[in-house]
C-alpha cells in the first residue's frame, strides 16, 4: 500500500536568497507570496489598472502596510488584513493589484474595495483614438496597454494622398461589419508615404465598432504560440460586447515577401490562418499590415482573391499634387514628392534628416 503523499507545500521548501542585483520590491514580492506557496492564503485575485486615478491609494479600508518601496520606475506596497495579503506593484500610471486570501470570496472582495473608483478615465476629445499596444513584458508576459493618439479626420488628411489612393481610401473608410469579406488589410509603397497616418484616420473613423491595436514586436508574435493565442483568441471588453479589432503590423516586409514561407517558417502560416483559417473562426478580427515591399514581391498566398478587405498601394503624389499641396514649385521633383519630402520641404529641411528632427503633433504623420 502506497504511503499518502505529502501536501505540495511541504514539498517545496522556500528560500529567499538575494544579493546586489535585487531590489527592495523583488523582495517584497517574495514576501507576499509566502502565505500563497505554503498554502495559509490558498486563492488569489488580481487585476492590472492602466490609469490609476490620482490620489488612489489601492488599500482597502483597515489595510495595515507592511512594507513599502520606491525607485525611478516603480513603486510597491505589502498590505495585510484579517486572512488577506495584497500587493501594490506601480509604475508610470499604471497598477498591478493582487489579493491572496484563506477564501475565493474574500480575496475577490478585498480586491473590490482596494481597486473601487481607481481607474482613471481620460477626458475624451473629438479629435482622439484609443488605441491598444501589445507588447511581451520581461516581467508580466504577453501585455496590452493604452493610448489616446491624435488623429485627424478623413477630410482633413485626404490631400495628403494621390487621388486614386484618396478614392481607394473613400470607400474603406465607409466600411462597417456588413461590409467585410476578407480579414486582411495590406497597405504597401515606399517609405514616407503616409502608411501608418492612413491606420490612424482608419482607427477615427471605424471607432464606433472597432478597437484598434497595434503590436509592437510582430516578428516575435506569430513565433510565439502563447502570445499569438493570448491577442488573438482572449477574450477582452471589446469582443465580449460584439466589436470588432483591428491589429497593426507594421514594417512587417520579411513576414509576406516572396521567399517568406523559406524563410519565416510558421509565422506566414499563422498570419494566413488567423485571417481565413480555423483560428480567426469565431472571432471579429482583421489584421491590418504595412510593407515597404512592391505587389510583384509579395507571396502570392497573402495577395490571393478573396483574403484582402483591401489593398492599397500608397504611393508618392503626382507634381502637379505637390505643387498644390506645398503651394510652390520650388523643390518639387518631376516624378513629384513623397509626404515626408513635402513635410522636409515646408520646414526647410533635408527629408533624410525629417524623422530625427520632427517632434510635436505632426511626428509620425507621413510615415
């Protein structure tokens, strides 16, 4: 007869060893664990707040502090109760938030009451978009944070391209859920044409029933089963409630090219398959890319019929656009100009050396 096996934390020993690469808060964070890993405190709830509302404190009525920390980056605070712990992990204007208790319903409550009130909602502006970014923490894992971002609106950016981009870029804008076949939105030119401008008036204009997203490491995301899983399939506010997404892969030439499927491996595959394949079934997503690459170089299986919501190739506009849009023939070219050469020509500047001095509201728009 088998001899009945030892509680799991019996099993595992805890040891704190640090030494001149540890902080205050890694300890804390061992700290609040303790009372998890040996079993006192079995249930854990916690939330992450993207804006915490100035003067929060995230401790709940009769908190006794334990420990507190503070550096450049970071701020944490160890809290007890009666048969609760609770951590503060903060930093800019966000929060991480986590309750171990003796009881499910207790740490959920305690939570409550830590986090009620907490979140910070930005004042909204006509003239702005929430957009989400993804990104893989060293420290949480796969990451999802949020940006107002400034975006004008169709009318006002709509001399920025060449007409028949301006009449292909009419009629995407209009689009509304009846309207989508494929779930692939390729926008491909040249440098400094004014690609990523275009998503961000698309994100203003499909705001009422689409959240965008723009993730910032796509070489790593379709390579990462996990992370591609946790954007794509995880449910969040916005697919609960029927919106669409919308996610952002820029630069993404190596991904779609021609020889992609030698030498991406399985990340062209997942691409595909998240937009007409088993895992985009079920789930209102689209899947917008830039590329700097020509039509003729990219792979045949990202361009076929049928897969495309739209493909738009975003070009320079013509002399005669140029001369219109700068007000003045004096250094326009005979082939015309590129956006970005005519945001170098109005300040008087070289267009080599436009993206290291732009700053301020127009940075980024001719991208």
């Amino acid at each position: 007869m088998s001899a009945t096996p030892s509680p799991p934390q019996d099993a595992l020993p805890i040891r704190l060893t640090v030494d001149d690469s540890d902080s205050p808060s890694d300890v804390l964070d061992a700290l609040f664990l303790g009372r998890f890993a040996t079993g006192e405190q079995p249930y854990a709830h916690g939330v992450t707040i993207e804006r915490v509302r100035s003067g929060a404190t995230l401790l709940p009525p009769g908190a006794a502090v334990l420990r507190a920390t503070r550096d450049d980056d970071r701020s944490a605070t160890l809290a007890e109760g009666d048969g609760w712990t609770l951590l503060v992990s903060r930093w800019n204007r966000g929060a991480d938030v986590t309750v171990t208790a003796v009881d499910s319903e207790l740490a959920e409550r305690i939570l409550k009451q830590a986090t009620d009130g907490a979140q910070d909602e930005p004042e909204p502006q006509p003239d702005n978009v929430t957009m989400g970014f993804w990104y893989v923490s060293p420290r949480r894992g796969p990451h999802r944070t949020t940006r107002q971002i400034a975006a004008g609106s169709w009318d006002e950016v709509r001399p920025n391209y060449t007409a028949p981009v301006a009449e292909a870029m009419d009629r995407l804008m209009k689009v509304t859920p009846d309207d989508i076949a494929g779930r692939l939105l390729l926008l491909h030119g040249p440098p400094g044409t004014g690609k990523t401008s275009a998503l961000r008036t698309l994100a203003r204009s499909w705001r009422d029933w689409c959240q965008v997203d723009c993730v910032l490491d796509p070489e790593r995301l379709f390579n990462d089963v996990g992370y591609l899983m946790d954007i794509a399939i995880g449910e969040d506010d916005g697919t609960t409630k029927g919106r669409w997404r919308l996610l952002l892969l820029e630069d993404c030439d190596e991904l779609i090219r021609g020889e992609a499927r030698h030498t991406a491996g399985q990340a062209l595959s997942r691409l595909l398959n998240l937009t007409d394949g088993l895992l985009g079934q079920g789930r209102n997503v689209l899947v917008g890319v830039t590329t700097n690459e020509d039509l003729e170089r990219l792979h045949p299986a990202v361009v076929r019929p049928g897969r495309c919501l739209a493909r738009i190739e975003v070009g320079r506009l013509t002399r005669e656009e140029s001369v219109a849009w700068l007000g003045t023939e004096e250094g326009v070219g005979r082939e015309g100009a590129t956006l970005a050469e005519l945001f170098a020509l109005r300040r008087g500047t070289s267009p080599a050396a436009v993206p290291d001095q732009v700053r301020g509201r127009d940075a980024g728009l001719y991208l």
